[in-house]
C-alpha cells in the first residue's frame, strides 16, 4: 500500500537489532546487516544491535532488557526460528510475550511461500507484544529478513500505512497495566 500522498508525519521508531547464532560475528553479521540497514533507510533509529550464542537465557536476558527500557519501541531478531537442537529462539522468546500476534507468523509465511515454497514450514518465525514493546522473531537468512521487513514490517512501522499499523496502538499497548493502577483497591 503506497504511503505517498498521505499527509501523515513519519514517526521514527527506536528499533533494536538481535542475532542469534553461536558463528556469526559483527564482520559477517549479513543478516543483522540487511535489517539495520533497512531500518535505517526507512528512518528508523537504530536503539542498539547486538549478537548472542543460541542459548535460552543469552536471548532471553537480551530481549528483557530491552523491553524494559522506554527508549526501545521495537526489538528484531534474526535466527534461531528453525527446527534443531540449537534453535531457541521462540522458547526464549514468547515466555516475554503478554500478547501473541499469530498472524505476524501468518503472513510471513505467506510471503516466504512466495519464494521458497513448502521450505518456508522449517521456520517459527513469531512475533508478540512485550511490556509495550513489538518484538519480532525473523529467522536467520539476510533472505529471510529482507522478506520480514520488505513485505511486512516497513509497512505495519510506518504510520502513514493505511487502514492501520501498528505505530498508531504504540501509545496504547500498556492499557492493561495502567488500568490496573487506576482500579481502586479493594
């Protein structure tokens, strides 16, 4: 969908970048490479980057930082989502998630569909919203994570994407916190 003659201002957003791989380094890094680079293109600030080893508790430690600060809007990260011993991704993921978005998965698999056919069943890519922050699980390819961001994520991070996106709910993902605080005690 264009976003060309909408008067809309752009909203920049404070995106994070996480790759998970136990051989991938900041010099080889293609596919953290192909996301940042994107982002930024989109204007998009880059909030932090970094690269942890598929374990459970080095992505989960990573990701729950992040979310806790206010300055990050979006966290991305990029592999772990296939099927053997080492992919861990979504176990160390979703436990973060207060809400799931199945259809991110969804439509991501519709677009791989497109261009890798049936292969497009080894990923778990997934995506949800954790302490008012969208987290995005890509899997691990610079293809994989162009298609994420080229066909979905550009789209849903920009507010000028009609009917909706997911900027315009940003300010009001944590509903469910506020108004616990604002319930009278019983």
């Amino acid at each position: 969908m264009s976003t060309q003659s909408n008067p809309t201002p752009f909203v920049p957003l404070a995106i994070a970048v996480l790759t998970i791989s136990d051989t991938r380094t900041p010099a080889d890094d293609r596919s953290g490479n192909t996301l940042v680079e994107r982002l930024e293109t989109a204007g998009h600030r880059l909030a932090d980057r970094a690269i942890v080893t598929d374990d459970v508790e080095a992505i989960r430690s990573r990701v729950a930082n992040w979310i806790a600060d206010p300055a990050v809007d979006v966290v991305i990260t990029t592999g772990g989502t296939g099927f053997t011993g080492r992919d861990v991704t979504p176990e160390a993921v979703e436990p973060l998630f207060e809400k799931r978005m199945d259809g991110f998965s969804t439509v991501f698999h519709m677009v791989s569909f497109g261009k890798i056919g049936t292969s497009t069943l080894q990923s778990r890519a997934t995506a949800g919203v954790a302490n008012a922050t969208y987290v995005f699980c890509l899997p691990g390819s610079p293809g994989a994570c162009r298609d994420g961001w080229d066909e979905i994520l550009v789209h849903q991070l920009d507010i000028r994407h009609k009917p909706c996106n997911f900027v315009e709910i940003l300010p009001r993902l944590d509903e469910h916190l506020k108004r616990g605080k604002l319930r009278a005690p019983a």
